[in-house]
C-alpha cells in the first residue's frame, strides 16, 4: 500500500522532503533527497531523533501533498545543493562588484523593455537582485538613485 509521508527536521521545525513509501522501498517524490536514510524497508525510523513523520495520506490525490511538491520543490541530492549554493554565492558577488555604469546600464536596459529575467542573466546577478533594484525607486530610474539626475 501507498504511503505519502512527510520528514520535518525538528530542529529547524520546517518540512524537508515527501516520501512515497510503496512495497518496502521509500521514494523521495520532493525535497532533499538525503530523506531517504532514515527510512528503512519502506518505514520510517528516527535515528538520530532529528526528523519527524506525518502521515498524510495514502492517495496521490490528497491536497496537502500537491502544496507540500510546491513548497519542497524537486527532489536534489548533495552535490545540485552545493552547486546551486555557488551559483548563488557568485550572484551576490557579482551584485556587489556592481559600478555605477553597470547599474546605468541595467537602467537603460529596463527602460528599453529588456525584462528583468534577460537583464539579469546579461549581468551575471540574480533576478531578485534586480527587482530590488527597481522596487527601490518605483517612480524613478535607477539613475537617479545614483545622483545623475
């Protein structure tokens, strides 16, 4: 029988992963993928006293499961967790590094219709980054935050 369950880290008291748990063999269906071991022959054993279990249901048509796929995301292992962690790292750095003609540049990009995805991926900064940057003077260009106007 299927077994839709959820791992919640105690210590962060937040979800980590949902695991389908079907036949004696545990899936990671979204989250950290890392949920697994403490699963043993399909059923959940506390180890070392971190995580929790929840029993949400046995049916793939249960609500909480279509919102807990959203809020965990895909399933990824160790190595996708610390490749995404550097490219984050290297956004911000690259944010920071910013000159002034740069954010000139982003301006004139945004009033000329670029979105913020494209201007973004052009800078090599994340997209949050650059709303920021717009949401900071919502009447006004970027420029102007730089004293040009």
């Amino acid at each position: 029988m299927k077994e839709y369950i959820l791992v919640k880290d105690y210590v962060k008291n937040k979800p980590v992963a949902l695991v389908k748990s079907e036949y004696g063999v545990a899936t990671v269906i979204a989250g950290d993928k890392s949920a697994e071991k403490v699963f043993i022959d399909g059923d959940p054993h506390n180890i070392n006293r971190k995580y929790g279990f929840t029993l949400l249901g046995h049916s793939s048509c249960h609500p909480d499961i279509g919102c807990y796929i959203d809020t965990l995301g895909p399933v990824l292992d160790t190595e996708e967790k610390w490749k995404r962690a550097k490219q984050r790292t290297a956004k911000a750095k690259k944010a920071k590094e910013l000159s002034k003609d740069d954010l000139v540049r982003i301006d004139n990009m945004l009033r000329n219709g670029v979105s913020q995805r494209k201007v973004a991926e052009a800078m090599g900064v994340s997209q949050s980054f650059v709303q920021r940057l717009v949401s900071s003077s919502p009447n006004e260009p970027v420029s102007c935050l730089l004293g040009e106007y």
